[in-house]
C-alpha cells in the first residue's frame, strides 16, 4: 500500500485569500476542519486556544481537535510526525491534509482558499479520504448517542 506519510496534499495561496460564503455551502457538504496534535505537545497546547478561536470566524464550519495518539485507530493508517497538522474537509472530499505554522492568520487563509469556488485540487491518498470518512461516522454516530 503507497504511504501516505510526511506528504503534503496540497498548497494553498498565501498572498490572496479568497472570499468565502461558507452559507452557500450545503449542510450535507459542511467544512470539517481537524487539528491533528498530541497531549504531551507544548506546541499544540499552546496553539490549542487559537485553533478554538477561530471557529468564531467560520461558525458554519465543524471544528475538532483530535489527540494522534487517544484516536489513533480513528486515524490508521495515517501517520502524523508534525504538529500541528490540520485536515480540512469539504464533505467527504478531503482538501488539505499537512503541517501548518500555529498562526491563526495561517488556518484562516488555509480555510479561504480551500473552500472558495477556485479552491485547489482535492487530496488524492485514498487513507487522507478514509480518514475523513471515519471521522464524519464517528461525529454522527457521537451526535446520535447525545439524542438518545
């Protein structure tokens, strides 16, 4: 099976974020956006606030952080070295899938551009798009649980 590690599965511009309306995007096609980071990390302890802080700015967006190591059968076969390393889904099509710098201003910009109407190229790695699967399953079936 071709590996999907320490790859980086897309770009993004940097210099000109693109005006998004994430309301026009359908609610079976919401932004996931995961930050993928570890417990024991002073890097992502510290992004951690930052990250929450901006589900402020895309409220329609769902917004996880995601511990490697406590959800790691979640996220097999993935292997995640860098922290913090953001997966940014639009429905079930993976967009981004890689390490960013802990910026606010980063993932803001990584969120424009990956969810305009000139977005770049999907991710290809069929494990980066089964990991996405699972975690959409595993958040409905944690919202049914909440119902019942």
């Amino acid at each position: 099976m071709k590996s999907c590690k320490r790859r980086l599965y897309s770009s993004f511009d940097f210099f000109k974020p693109r005006p998004v309306n994430l309301d026009s995007l359908s609610d079976t096609n919401p932004v996931l956006v995961a930050c993928l980071c570890a417990d024991w990390c002073g890097v992502c302890r510290d992004y951690r606030a930052r990250f929450e802080q901006m589900q402020a700015r895309f409220p329609d967006a769902q917004f996880l952080w995601i511990d490697v190591e406590d959800e790691a059968d979640l996220l097999h076969p993935l292997d995640v070295e860098d922290f913090p390393t953001i997966l940014l889904a639009v429905g079930d099509e993976a967009r981004f899938f890689g390490t960013i710098t802990p910026q606010p201003e980063m993932l803001e910009r990584l969120i424009r551009s990956h969810t305009g109407a000139q977005h770049p190229p999907a991710v290809t790695c069929a494990d980066v798009n089964h990991a996405v699967a699972r975690i959409r399953s595993h958040m409905s079936a944690q919202a049914t649980k909440k119902k019942g």
